[in-house]
C-alpha cells in the first residue's frame, strides 16, 4: 500500500478491483431478506470522503 495515497470515491470505477478510501459513514441500514424474516440479505451504507465537503 502506497503511503498516503487515498482514492476519492468519486474515482472508483470498475477498471481497477483495489482502492484505498478514508470515509466516514453517514448512514447504514440492514436490508431484510424479504418482509416476513429477521434474516437479512444486506448493508447498505451512505458514505461521506473529504471532497464532499
């Protein structure tokens, strides 16, 4: 790993399958596998980089 080097998340694309982000998440929820279940099938996340701001 690069010292220092952090990929803003607005450079991630699917030509490169590694990426070093810093992020602070905002908002996560679970995703429920279906309605009737406390199984879940997911995360999703809300993520914030420094260039947001």
């Amino acid at each position: 790993m690069a010292a220092g080097r952090v990929d803003p998340i607005s450079a991630i694309n699917p030509t490169k399958t590694d990426w070093i982000i810093k992020v602070r998440v905002v908002r996560i929820w679970l995703m429920p596998a279906s309605p009737s279940t406390s199984s879940y099938h997911g995360i999703k996340m809300v993520l914030c980089d420094s260039e947001i701001l």
